[in-house]
C-alpha cells in the first residue's frame, strides 16, 4: 500500500486543505495517507481554534486515512524543530513512502539543492545568521538573507516565503535522519498562509477563516470557504462551549505564571532569551485590568520589537503557560525525534497500516494514554488539561479528555 505523508494543522480545514490532499495523493498516486497533525497548541505559538479530536475528525472525514499527533514539544516551535518533529514522526512510522508539501513555489529543485547545502550547517550561512541577528533582524529575515548570501539558486524573496521555509526545514530533517522518504511539492493556490483577507470565492487561508469567526462570532460568514463536515463539527463544538479558542481565553492561567515566577525563573523557560524575562515583567505592569479585555494582545504589543516577531513572542509566552523549561526542551531531547506515535483516529484503510506499523514503526504506538510513558507525552497531557480551561464551562472530563478518549474510527462516527 503506497502512502504519503502530511504535515498539517487544519486549524480548521477548509477548501485549500482539501485541494492540496487531493492532489498530493493524485501527484504520488497513493493509496494511503498519513496525517502528522499538531495537537492542541500550533506553530506560530497559538491555541488551535478546536481541540485535536474535531480537527482529527474533519482529516478522516476528508479522506485521511489515519492520524497521528505531533507532540506540542514540536508542535510550537520554530520551523527547523516543527519540520524535525513532523518529519520524524512520518519516518518513524515505518509505512510512509512520500511527504507531499505545499508550498509558493511549487518548485521542489531549489528546495532539494538548498537542503543539501544546509544539511551540516555550514560556518558560513551560521556566522552570517549570527551577523544579521546582532544588526537587530528577527531570524525568519536573518535566516533568509544568511542562506541567500551563500547558497547559490536560494533567493532571499522565496526563502522568506513561510511555506517555502518549512518546505526546506522538511528537506533538511528528511537528510539529517536519513530517511528514505521521497519528498514532493505543490504549489498553493489563491490564498497566501498568512493572508487575513478574503479575494476568492470558495479559497481563504485558515488565518482568514479565523479572522471572521472572531470577528462575527458566528460560523454564518465561513460557510463557502470550508467542507460542510467542518462546519458542522465547528457548530457541534461552538454550540457545546469549546470553541472558538484563541489566546484570550488563557489570559488568567497566564497572567498567574508571569506574576507567579519571578525574572529569574522566568528566565528557565523554553524561548525566554536575551533578557526578555525583565521586559515581561516591566509589560505586565503596564496591562489594563483583565475586564477590558485584549489582555494577552496588550502584553505582545508592549513585547514587540523588530528583533522580536509577534511569532517569537507567543511561543514564548505559550511555553511559560505550559510550564515548559528549557530543560525539558534541550535539543538533545528534541534532536531525537518524537518518541512514540500517538494515534488520534483512523478509517479501516488506517486499521491496516496500523497493523503494518506494528512490526515496521521504529517507537511505540500509543492508542491508549496512561501516566509515565514518555515525557513527551505527560507535556501532551498537561497541554490538554490547560487548552480546556478555554471553554465555556470546562469539567473534569474536559482536562483529562486525553485519559478517556479512545483513537476515533469512521465506522462509528455519525452521519
């Protein structure tokens, strides 16, 4: 059974995301698809607007045949460590013949040559980095200067394009494991990755999609531009009091560990760098009272600067609410790759791959969660726990939904 592998968040799923499915399976004339989705906490540093069990819905009710979680230690962190996670996930899974990923260009040449010339972190593009980090540039532009100042056919314009970025950290982890996984590319279509605005009639990215849900706080405006198995999942939760998320919702949990810790301990979580403990004390002083709401934006707009991205800042402040150190998150830790596979739902045709990873995944495969398996894995649980604090009236099943929640199959999913 041929199988390609997605990295994915669907935060939530729309047109796009199905467009490129499609295709991905149509271009590497697969059988099968594996989806490596983040959980409840994203890559820019955000709660995902629904918790991971809707959104692993809507990939099995798209056609996905089986998906995994990526763990939040990967999941909200900068591309080089979401692509090595992601990637390691797919390759440790035993079955997974070829990673299809969208990007700007659609042009996988480039994006093959630069990995190869990145692959051992060469001197030159690391000292270059270093260069244009101290002159002040945040390290999405620092990097993409540093890589097209030293490797031939990698343009500056493209490299700072997001997916092309994770498109090429995907490459390099594919190297640096040794995997044999064969990589593919395809193009996006109509709507840019961070476009807020809407200019086509049935394609808009998941970052305009969530605009207008928090915007109109109605899921009437979204209606076009999403599958009707993802409205209706949305509406199903909406209506139960677990969506929308977004970070408002942790204004409280967070403002507790920011006063709770003092400089110094804040200074021992994961992202907390170069002094940014005592800028985040001197922010919180500054906030309005929580019944005015905006609270967590409040605290990013007095963090930002040009040396730090609004990104930047919010995987920082996330790792401080996850109580996240930096520790837990070395890089020995991380440059293992994922420790376990942990299953959140899968169709009969995902049944059968389970079967095969039984025998060929290279780390244990987790359907059923129980305290002490991996570290990795009690970050995951703790992560749960926090992103249910964000509905309306959370109950004790709610934070400990990782316990009880049995991997989702289609057979028994409702019509």
């Amino acid at each position: 059974m041929r199988t390609v592998g997605l990295i994915v968040e669907y935060n939530p799923l729309h047109n796009g995301h199905y467009y490129h499915f499609q295709q991905s399976k149509n271009a590497t004339n697969c059988d099968a698809a594996v989806c490596v989705m983040s959980g409840h906490f994203l890559q820019r540093g955000e709660p995902a607007v629904v918790n991971k069990w809707a959104r692993a819905e809507m990939a099995l009710r798209m056609g996905a045949d089986l998906v995994l979680e990526l763990p939040v230690a990967f999941s909200a962190q900068p591309a080089e460590w979401f692509a090595y996670g992601a990637v390691s996930a797919l390759d440790a899974s035993g079955v997974v013949d070829t990673l299809c990923f969208g990007s700007e260009s659609g042009d996988i040449a480039w994006l093959e040559a630069a990995a190869e010339a990145l692959e051992q972190e060469p001197e030159t593009v690391r000292q270059s980095l270093q260069d244009e980090l101290k002159r002040g540039a945040a390290y999405p532009a620092a990097f993409s200067r540093a890589v097209s100042q030293h490797v031939p056919g990698a343009r500056e314009e493209e490299l700072a394009r997001p997916n092309n970025t994770l498109g090429l950290h995907y490459l390099i982890a594919l190297r640096r494991l040794g995997s044999a996984i064969v990589p593919h590319t395809i193009a996006r279509t109509k709507a840019e990755y961070n476009q807020s605005s809407i200019t086509d009639k049935q394609i808009a990215s998941a970052t305009a999609i969530r605009k207008l849900l928090f915007e109109t706080r109605t899921l009437e405006g979204i209606g076009p531009y999403v599958p009707d198995y993802t409205r209706r999942i949305l509406e199903r939760e909406w209506h139960a009091g677990r969506a929308p998320i977004d970070w408002e919702k942790f204004a409280r949990p967070l403002l507790l560990q920011l006063l709770h810790h003092s400089p110094e301990q804040l200074a021992g979580f994961h992202e907390v760098t170069e002094g940014l403990e005592h800028r985040i004390r001197r922010a919180v002083a500054e906030l309005p009272p929580l019944a005015d709401g905006a609270v967590v934006e409040g605290l990013l707009e007095r963090l930002k600067t040009r040396r730090y991205t609004r990104t930047k800042l919010q995987r920082m402040l996330l790792r401080i609410l996850l109580n996240h150190s930096k520790d837990q998150l070395a890089a020995d830790v991380l440059r293992a790759g994922v420790p376990y596979l942990r299953v959140l739902g899968f169709t009969e045709n995902g049944r059968t791959l389970l079967k095969r990873m039984k025998t060929a995944a290279k780390v244990p495969i987790i359907t059923k969660v129980t305290d002490g398996l991996s570290p990795l894995l009690d970050l995951d649980i703790r992560a749960t726990s926090i992103f249910a604090l964000g509905y309306d009236h959370p109950g004790p099943r709610d934070l400990l939904r990782d316990y009880y929640e049995q991997p989702i199959q289609t057979g028994s999913l409702p019509d």
